[in-house]
C-alpha cells in the first residue's frame, strides 16, 4: 500500500464531467489500496470570476475580504468532488483549508504556510477514506482565512506531502509533464521522464507555466517526490526530484523563455561609491523588481546602468528612472519593452565547458543580436528582440539535441 497526494487543476474539474472523471481515477487508486488526499484548485475560470465580482465593489478589493470570496471557489470542487465520490461507492471527506489547520501567516492573497496539523486528516486517512482538501487556501493565527497567490493549490499538495509524508505527490493538469521547451513553440519538443528540483526552479522562475515556484521550492526543501502528469490521457508524467545517477546526461535538459521582459538604461552615471543603491533603491521603494543587470564603465569617469523589469512594471519604472537621472545629474533614460528572455537550463552545464559557446555561435549564425546576458551555475540566459523568439527558442533545441532521448549515466 502507498500513500499519495493527487492534485487537481481547474481545467481538471472544469465541469460536472470532469469532476466526476476525476473521481473514477481517485477511486481505483483507493480500490487498489492505497490511501489518498486530493487536492483541488477551483473549477476553471471560477476565480477570475470572483475576482471581477470584487472589483465591481471596490477599484482595489480589501485584501482580507478578498481572500474570503476568492477561496469559496475551492470550497465548492471539494464538495462536489466529495459528492462524486460517494455516488461510485468510494467514502471521501471534504475539508477547507482551516478545517484541516493549515496554518499560514497573514499576507492576504499571497499567504505561506507556516505548520500543517495533520491529526484530523490522518485519522480519516485510517478509517479508509478519501480526504478531499480545498487548495489554495488556509487559516492565520487570528482564524482569518487567508489565500496562497495564484497556482497556491500545487504548494498546498506539496505541503501536506511533506507534512504526512506522502510516497508521491502527483499534479495532474493539462499537460502530460515537462517538456524540453513549449510544445507550440518548438514541435519536435520532447517530454522529460525526469527533470532536477533545481532544474524545474529554473524553469518555472523563467517563465515555465507547469508549476507554481513555491511549491517546487517546498518539495526541494523537504525531498517531496513530484510527478507532474496529464489529467486526460494516461502517461507517467515528468518526475521532479533530485539528481541521481540514473538521471540523463544531458547537459542541457530544457529551454525556458519569459516574454514579459523589458530593459531600461541610465547614462552617463557619474562612477561614485553608491551608484547602483541610488539608481535602484528607488526602484525597490515602487515595489518593483529587478532581474538582470549590467554597468558598464566608461573613460570619462561616468557609468551606464541597465536592467531589466517585468514589462508591467515598464512604465512606472522608467518614470522613477527619470526622477533619479535628474537627481544624480546623469545623461539620459532610454528603454526598450519589445525583448523577450531565452535561457538555456541544465544540471550537466556544471561539468561541462563550451556550453556557452555553443549558445551564443547558434545565435549569431541564425542573426540574433544578443542584447543581455547572465548566467548561473544550471542557466544561461540571454535577452533578445521579440520578434526573434521562436527562431531563437527552435535554433537552441536543435543545437543542443533536446529532440534525442540521451543514454543514461
């Protein structure tokens, strides 16, 4: 017997059909003996339709009352999946969040739980029952229910993974795993039987949609097997784990781009101790973050400042930016929303010079000016114009043969 925490996306329990389709999958797996909770998120489309409901009330909903009506959206999957369940004979128990006391701190709408009780769920666990747990949602000290930030229902089944010590966290979804790259970008992109923690980190932080950052952060932390696997059709998914030596030896295993960047520059800086806080301090006190960054140093004893933000925050960044060229006497701002972020992600890059090279020849080759580049130990990443995207994305599978299963260590 085997202990596993199944988790339900929206497009999973978008109708009354595929709720109940989840419930046949839920029961052979407790008719094979194994004890399971089920998480869900709500039926798809359902929170967005709160949301707009509380915005036709208040331009910027009170974030406590919002948590209030966004969580309603899972209590009423658990319920009808609990009821689903019943029909085809399988004994189920549906709880909120609260009611299985996970705890979280108080930052409405982006709440991390802080302690999970486990005794109410393990003692229906032994009476051999399902327990169906809302997602997304728990409880702060105060018993104010709180909501974890959009995709919270993949860290709640990570977290009561780790809690109960759970074989197998499972994620089904709409896709069938974890691919080399987007599938709609690049066709001959492959699914991945495994992939690093710190692979799919990489991944998700770049712009992968698969999975929540905080819950593959959570199942690193606590070593929670993770399976990410499709709703609709059988396979067995992508596992997430740690590096083992049966791990493929691939040195790249996927390519992650973001197409949300945009890139701003302050010249003729003048080159002082201090320089960066003063030009992004500002930009930290407008609640805006910062990914990439160059300075470069110029002959005359001035510097220019680049870097890049989420193409949201653009504007807003860049009149902050203004403001401070005329606070540090600098030359000009200038900016550029139309670029997009390719990166290539790997564990075997530690080990393996050349991989660079090989991405930045595969670029020029194809014409593609690279305007930015960082790189960490797993990652190297480049921001190029927009328009060059799917060239860029499809020149990089092929260079580093993401379309060919690779031996085994």
């Amino acid at each position: 017997m085997a202990f596993y925490v199944y988790k339900f996306g929206g497009t999973s329990v978008g109708s009354v059909e595929r709720i109940k389709a989840v419930a046949e999958k839920v029961k052979a797996a407790h008719d094979a003996g194994h004890q399971i909770i089920v998480v869900v998120s709500a039926m798809s489309g359902e929170t967005n339709r709160l949301i707009d409901l509380a915005k036709e009330m208040q331009v910027q909903p009170h974030e406590r009352e919002l948590d209030v009506l966004i969580s309603t959206g899972e209590q009423v999957t658990v319920a009808l999946l609990s009821m689903a369940l019943h029909e085809i004979g399988c004994p189920a128990r549906s709880f909120t969040g609260g009611q299985v006391k996970i705890l979280t701190d108080s930052s409405y709408t982006k709440a991390r739980i802080r302690k999970i009780d486990d005794t109410r769920i393990r003692k229906h666990l032994n009476q051999g029952e399902v327990v169906v747990v809302a997602g997304f949602q728990g409880m702060d000290e105060d018993e104010n229910i709180t909501t974890l930030g959009r995709g919270g229902s993949d860290t709640t089944a990570v977290a009561l993974a780790a809690a109960l010590h759970a074989d197998e966290c499972l994620i089904f979804t709409d896709v069938d795993g974890v691919y080399t790259t987007d599938p709609r970008i690049e066709p001959k992109a492959r699914r991945l039987e495994r992939i690093t923690f710190e692979e799919m980190l990489e991944m998700a932080s770049l712009g992968s949609k698969v999975l929540q950052i905080r819950s593959v952060e959570f199942a690193g932390k606590y070593n929670v097997a993770l399976r990410v696997l499709s709703s609709f059709k059988e396979g067995c998914g992508t596992l997430i784990t740690y590096e083992e030596s049966t791990m493929e030896s691939a040195l790249v295993s996927g390519i992650a781009f973001n197409r949300d960047e945009a890139k701003l520059t302050i010249t003729g800086v003048p080159d002082l101790p201090g320089v960066a806080y003063k030009i992004l301090g500002p930009i930290a006190e407008a609640n805006i973050e910062v990914d990439m960054i160059i300075q470069n140093i110029a002959d005359d004893a001035t510097t220019d400042f680049t870097f890049t933000v989420h193409r949201n925050d653009y504007q807003r960044a860049k009149a902050v930016l203004a403001q401070t060229c005329l606070d540090l006497g600098a030359r000009a701002v200038t900016g550029d929303d139309t670029l997009v972020k390719v990166s290539i992600v790997g564990v075997g890059m530690r080990s393996h010079a050349g991989i660079a090279s090989t991405m930045f020849k595969t670029l020029a080759e194809e014409g593609i000016n690279i305007r930015m580049i960082s790189t960490s130990e797993i990652k190297i990443s480049v921001v190029v114009d927009e328009k060059h995207l799917e060239q860029a994305v499809q020149a990089l599978h092929a260079a580093f043969h993401l379309d060919q299963v690779v031996a085994t260590r």
